[in-house]
C-alpha cells in the first residue's frame, strides 16, 4: 500500500495543473484575445469582459449547492466537471463564433468554476489532508497565481500561430483530451466521499480547531469575515483592469505605467510566499488586519506629493502583495476560525456574495472613471478599503475573544497555585 506522505506530494501537483489549466484558458482569455474577437466577429469591449463577468457570477450563485453539494457527497467525484466544461465551452466556441456562443461558453465556465476549480479543491484538500492543510491550500494558491504569467504569453503565441479559433479549439482539446483523464484518476484514486481515516481526522482537527464560540459569536465573525473580503476584493477585483489610467491621470507616461502595473503579479507571488514560510508564526487574523491596514494608505499615496514613479513602484508592490497574502487568506482564514466540518458548504455561501460584488466590480470602477474621472474611482477603492479594516476589526474582536480568556484562566489558574506563606 502506497503511504499517505507521496501520495499527497503526488496530488498536490496534479490539482495545480488543472487548477492552472482552469484560470488560464479561461478568465485570463479576453485580455490577449480581446482585439482578434474585436477585428473578425466585431466584439466590443463591453461584449468581450461581459463573459468574465458571467463566469464569476454564475459561480457564485452556483457556489452554495456546490459547497453542500461537497460536503455531503465528496468534493473529489465534482473535480472533473471543471474540465469538461471548460474543453465544451472552448470547442463550442471555436465552432460556432458568435455573441451567443460566447455567453454560452463562458455560463459554462462558470458551472466549472462553482464546481470544480478553487472551492472544489480546496474542500477536498480539507477533507484528505491532515496537519498542514493550511499550508498546502497555500502553496496551491501560490503555484495558481502563475496561470497569467504562463498563459498570456502562451495564447498570444498560439494566436500567432493557429489564429485565435486555432488557440480556443486546441485549449478545449487540452481540457478534454489531457486534464479531464487526469481529474477523474484522481476522483477515483482520492475519493473523499466517505471520511479517508481516523488518522487524517484526529490531524485535521488539530491542525484547525475552531475557538469555541457561541452561535451568535460564530454567526457575527462569519458576516464580518464576509464583509471585510467582499468589500476589500472589490477594490482587488475592480481597480486592478483600470490601474494604468490610473498611472496616466498622476503623471506617468504610458510606457512606464504598464511597466509598474506588470510587476503586480510578480509582488503578489512573493509576498504570497513570504506567506507560506513564515505565516505559521503569525496569527492568521493578525495577518488579515495587517494587510487589509496597509490597503488605504497605499491608494492615497498615489494622490500624494511624491514623486509619481516612486509612489507607483510602492503602491504597487505593498498593494499587490498585501492582497495577493489576502487571496490566501479568504480561503483559509475560515478553516482556521470555523474547522473542517462543513467547510464547502461555509465557503459556498461566503462564495456567493463575494462572487457577485467581484464580478461587478470591474464595471462599477469603468462607470465611476467615466463619471467622475480616475480619482473618484480611488476614493471608493480607499472607502472600500476602511470599510473592510473596520470589518477586520470586528473580526478579531471576536474571534480572538476565546483565546484571551482562556489565557486570563490560565493565568488566574496559575496565580493560585503559587504557594501562600503563613
């Protein structure tokens, strides 16, 4: 019998390919083909980023049945739905061209979003891996923030060489033909439909016990962890797309601009690294309000009377990693806080909110430049960012509460088993 240790070195690797696969033949598409779609079938701007849109909508109105879904059945037999509709979407696509077709795929994208990329995953991670899930939720995370860095280049390549039907057909067939093979192996070698081993249950446990909260206490820290992610993710989610206007409208030339907007991949993978190795020693919630703190200030540095270069290179690479930390952390903060138990269906309904303000929030930032110009569209980035901290606050005041008394009996404890002299 294999041993559980090279079994999961072994599977760790494999979901970060069909992770990867999964977000870079889709979300991080439009971007490399959106002027092709535009030149041959007459997409506008608003046609092309509508589908991202649908994609993460659907996902997360789909999240909540997904994440019960998860929890009663198993996540692992859900896992090769992702590339199945991904690969049909694709071909679909390829096949046809059109406005239609183009919705289609992407509604299909999102049903592969909600039920077989990260949510999916990261469940079944919780329910096959023992002490240390956090981290390697983590490193999945990390080795997943490399999918723009690998695709973008890749597709523009393919384009060049097989047009842009060639490069969609050829993605559909790499889903179909090679992931979706690999996904279902793993649901049928990894199958977590029914609890893996006492062993793996008594290290989930330890590696996440929840503070003994009460139920008024849980359901306050879940709508505050909610709100601070949401609000804070729209600000991630939204700005991100509009970043070199920014730039631009404080006096960066153009080319310099999109040389500081580049390095934001670069400064979320490191400091998502730095993350990994040295988060176990950081309390999780300590982290989150750390991070989200430095958010505000960061987007108001860019309005400062610093030299504007030098407020972009730091604002882009504190703002960047601080969220790219915070990415890591929507996921696993709440196993951290809540455990194990039912961690798909809590994420599916912290998934649905979140979802739907993430995919509004590219086209709420377009109206309000439009509306009011790029420094009311940093306003609410910087309101949203104090809304979150606020959020975050409340958080660790309650979710901290547990721990601090518990350390005053501690101390009580031991204050009265010192000896007493006569």
């Amino acid at each position: 019998m294999t041993s559980p240790a090279p079994r999961l070195a072994l599977l760790l690797p494999f979901l970060a390919l069909g992770q990867i696969t999964g977000w870079g033949t889709t979300y991080y598409l439009p971007s490399v083909l959106g002027p092709s779609l535009t030149r041959d079938l007459g997409f506008g701007s608003t046609e092309t980023y509508l589908g991202v849109t649908i994609m993460v909508a659907i996902g997360g109105l789909a999240s909540p049945i997904a994440g019960r879904s998860f929890d009663r059945l198993g996540a692992a037999r859900f896992l090769p739905i992702a590339p199945l509709a991904i690969g049909l979407g694709h071909l679909l696509f390829a096949g046809l061209p059109s406005v239609a077709t183009w919705y289609a795929a992407w509604a299909l994208f999102g049903l592969a979003m909600a039920f077989g990329l990260t949510l999916a995953v990261n469940t079944f991670l919780t329910r096959v891996v023992g002490r240390g899930v956090r981290e390697r939720i983590g490193i999945l995370a990390l080795l997943v923030g490399f999918a723009p860095t690998l695709f973008w280049p890749l597709t523009a390549m393919l384009e060049a060489a097989l047009g842009w039907r060639g490069a969609v057909a050829l993605y559909g067939a790499i889903e179909l033909g090679l992931v979706l093979p690999l996904q279902l192996w793993i649901a049928a070698r990894w199958s977590d439909a029914v609890v893996v081993s006492e062993p793996v249950e008594a290290a989930a446990r330890a590696e996440a016990s929840p503070p003994p909260l009460t139920a008024r206490a849980r359901t306050t820290a879940i709508v505050a962890m909610v709100v601070a992610f949401t609000v804070q993710g729209f600000a991630s989610w939204g700005l991100p797309l509009h970043i070199i206007t920014l730039f631009e409208d404080f006096g960066l030339a153009h080319d310099a601009a999109v040389r500081v907007a580049a390095a934001s991949g670069a400064a979320a993978i490191a400091a998502r690294t730095i993350e990994i190795v040295v988060g176990q020693r950081i309390h999780p919630i300590t982290t989150t309000g750390l991070c989200i703190a430095v958010l505000a200030p960061m987007l108001a540095l860019l309005g400062s009377p610093l030299d504007p270069a030098t407020s972009a290179w730091i604002f882009i690479l504190v703002w960047s990693g601080a969220n790219g930390i915070l990415a890591i952390l929507r996921v696993t903060l709440p196993l951290h806080l809540f455990g194990a138990a039912a961690y798909g269906t809590l994420m599916g309904k912290m998934s649905l909110p979140q979802n739907l303000v993430f995919a509004a929030a590219p086209t709420i930032f377009a109206t309000v430049i439009e509306r009011g110009g790029p420094q009311a569209a940093l306003w609410l980035a910087i309101a949203a960012s104090l809304i979150a901290l606020v959020a975050a606050a409340v958080l660790a005041r309650i979710a901290r509460a547990p721990e601090r008394a518990a350390r005053g009996a501690a101390a009580a404890l031991a204050v009265a088993a010192v000896p007493t002299r006569d």
